[in-house]
C-alpha cells in the first residue's frame, strides 16, 4: 500500500486526529483557535459528515467525539503556525 492510498482510507467516529487533519485541510488558517472553540456542535458535525471516506453516522455521534475532535483539530492548528 502506498501513502497515496492512505487518503481513501475509510475512518470513523474514533479516529478524532484524521478528522481533525481533514478539517484542518479544509479551512486552513481560516479557523483559528479561538474561532474552533466557539463552533457550535450542529456546525462541526455538519463538516465531518461531509468529509470524503467519513463512515461515521450523525447518530453515531456524541459530545465526547466532537469535543476531542475540536481540541484535535486546535492542536493539528497549532502545529501548522
């Protein structure tokens, strides 16, 4: 398997860093940390739903996932400045 095939790699609700890469690759620096924290949660699931290779389900979802994935995506933020 090569690394090009890890983008079409199927992921769900427990992998909160390859959301938060994907979200990231989406809005970029658009997002700071401020503005991440203040996503409502309907919004930020929104997002992940439409991620491509996402098989999650919004009744899959909960407040524990979505929060990881926020401070996920902070710190991938972080990491990128």
């Amino acid at each position: 398997m090569s690394f090009k095939d890890f983008d079409n790699f199927p992921f769900g609700w427990a992998d909160h860093e390859d959301i938060a890469m994907a979200l990231y690759d989406r809005f970029g620096d658009e997002m700071d940390q401020g503005k991440i924290y203040r996503i409502r949660f309907t919004d930020l699931l929104t997002w992940i739903l439409e991620i491509p290779n996402f098989t999650g389900t919004k009744e899959g979802s909960t407040e524990e996932h979505l929060e990881q994935i926020q401070a996920k995506w902070v710190y991938e933020w972080r990491e990128n400045q």
